[in-house]
C-alpha cells in the first residue's frame, strides 16, 4: 500500500495520509514518506499551496503508531525517520489542514504544524502525551498555548480529553466546519484563494507571520519595518494600479456571489 497520495491540481497539492485501517497511524515508515513527500512538493515550483488531510472518515491521524512504539524504547522513539512537521515547517508556501476525523498527540501536532486548519463535524483533537508517558517533540507544548492561551491549553494536555469540532471552532483552533463530503472542496477553495495572490507576496507574508510571531511584539514590529520597507520599494505605481482594479472587480464579484 501507498502510505502516501499526493494528488496535483492547478499549483495545489492534495497529500493524504492512507492508512485507513490504522487511523492513519504515524508509523516510522508514514513519517518518512510524509516528510519526503511534502520535501519534494516544495522542490516543484509549481505547488505553492499544500492540504494535508487523512484517508477515510475516522481520522485525520491517530498519532504515534504505539503498537510499534510499544516494542521500541525512547531511544528508538527520538531517532531515526524523517520529520514531517519540520518539512511543513520548511514548505515556503500556506498549508492548509483538512481534519477529516480524530488528530491525536502527534496527529494533533501535524494539524497544528499546518498554517491553517478547517475540519469536519467529526474533527476531533486530544493530547494524549501524559497519560502515554511521554513529552511532545513536535511543537505541541508551545504552539497550543500561544494559539489559545496557557489554561485552555493545559486543560487539553492535563487531562487527555477530547475537543469536539464545535469546541474547537469557537476556540480558535479551527477556522471552520465544514460537512465531511465538502471537506476537500472547501480546502481547494482556500487554497484557489490564496493561488490568487502574488506569488512573491504570498510567501512573504507567511514567513513574515512567522518569524514575527517567534519574537516579542516589538522585535516583530521591527521585523516587519525591515522587510516590508526592502519589499516595498521595488514595487512601481503603475503595477499598484492594475492590481487595484482587479482587487476592485474581485470584490465586486465576491459580494454578489
């Protein structure tokens, strides 16, 4: 089997996670594959928009695989396969989470390690890693918290729980819910959006939220000074314009629609 399905449409890649019958359980050779995938995705100059998404309906991934985990130690557990949130971390262009089904502990992490995140009524999200026994290496810890704020943070990671799809949506985590057969599409119309853009200007706006949010608000508020006055000044008028009366046009249509 295929751990891995990449589908190419028009500048958007569609890569799915496929072990269904395992939840699409994180095993070594998934995690491998993943990160080899979405490496030679940002290779291609023809992908700028990256959704991830599992295969079937119960899960986007169900984390770790721990049956394999299970007959493995920590030493195992902190080598070996390729790391498939630092290749999303190094993806130049957005990333775009389809939460089909559960994320869970390292599946929450992939979700989180996305740019942004929609899912289905059957999205769920739960951190596991303390009644597993073991601590996040992926971002979890430090990414929860700064997107909801330390207690609610500590609430999912201190208990295990679960957090539905609504909970989810009116804390911030996802953006949207949208009916599991519409999934796919709505991820595709994100990612058509954003194909809208510059291409220039899209890659660096996302890193310039990025890396100003890795800093304190006034480093990032220098940061932005610097980039954005470098950026700025190669731009001509008469370009402004064109695009102004585009913009104007788009907008015209977006609120008739």
């Amino acid at each position: 089997m295929t751990l891995v399905l990449t589908e190419r449409r028009d500048g958007v890649a569609l890569v799915t996670m496929n072990r269904p019958d395992a939840m699409n359980a994180l095993s070594a050779a998934l995690r491998d594959e993943l990160a080899a995938t979405i490496e030679e995705l940002e290779a291609d100059a023809n992908i700028r928009v990256l959704i991830l998404t599992g295969a079937g309906t119960r899960a986007f991934t169900a984390g770790l695989d721990l049956k394999e985990l299970g007959q493995s130690d920590g030493a195992a557990l902190s080598a070996s396969a390729r790391d498939p949130v630092r290749a999303l971390a190094n993806f130049s262009g957005p990333t775009i989470a389809a939460v089909n089904g559960v994320a869970i502990t390292g599946g929450f992490e992939l979700a989180l390690a996305c740019d942004v995140l929609i899912g289905s009524p059957d999205a769920h999200f739960a951190d596991t890693h303390a009644r597993v026994g073991i601590l996040p290496g992926w971002g979890l810890s430090q990414r929860l918290s700064r997107l909801l704020g330390p207690s609610r943070a500590k609430e999912i990671s201190l208990t295990g729980n679960f957090v539905d799809a609504e909970q989810a949506c009116a804390w911030g985590l996802i953006n949207t819910i949208v009916p599991q057969d519409e999934l796919i599409a709505r991820a595709f119309e994100l990612a058509d959006d954003m194909l809208s853009c510059l291409p220039d200007a899209l890659v660096q706006y996302k890193a310039l939220i990025d890396d100003g949010y890795a800093t304190n608000f006034g480093e990032s508020l220098e940061l932005e000074t610097s980039r954005t006055r470098a950026a700025n000044q190669q731009v001509q008028g008469a370009s402004v314009e064109v695009r102004r009366l585009a913009i104007q046009a788009r907008g015209r249509h977006k609120t008739k629609g």
